[in-house]
C-alpha cells in the first residue's frame, strides 16, 4: 500500500439511479395508502424494511440502496431544491 486513500465509486455500476428508486417507492407506497414521508423515514431511522410495502418490488427496490445513500440522496434534493448547491 501506498498510504493514498482510494475512492471506491458504488454508484458508477448501478443501473437505477437514488431519485428514480425513491420515486417508484413513494409511487407504490401512495398506491398502497401510506404516508411515503412517515414510511422512509421510519425505514431511515430504523433500518426495518418492513416500513415499505412490498407491492410494486418497492421493498425490494429501496434496499438496493444503503440508508446513509438514501439519505444522502433526500438531503442533497432538498439542497438543490432550495438553492443551497
């Protein structure tokens, strides 16, 4: 080892993008009746799949994304959104 930090980019391989997984979950979730602000966030904080529904793969789907990424993802939306970045 040559004592440099390697970056490891994750994402580069991934066929779906954080905002399209995200959005087919709140779509499915708002199908389904539920709350998709109360439901991610419980998700977040908990790390329980079970707070997404399974209808529509989207259980399935948002664990194809870590919770730090989800987040990142929801704060850096926000950010844009608000002129911040």
């Amino acid at each position: 080892m040559n004592g440099e930090t390697t970056k490891f980019d994750f994402l580069r391989d991934r066929k779906e993008k954080p905002r399209d997984i995200i959005l087919s979950v709140c779509s499915a979730m708002e199908e389904k009746g539920y709350d998709p602000i109360g439901q991610i966030v419980g998700y977040i904080l908990s790390g329980d799949p079970t707070y997404i529904t399974g209808y529509k793969g989207a259980r399935n789907s948002i664990r194809k994304l870590e919770r730090d990424e989800l987040l990142e993802e929801l704060v850096k939306f926000y950010l844009e959104k608000n002129g911040q970045l």
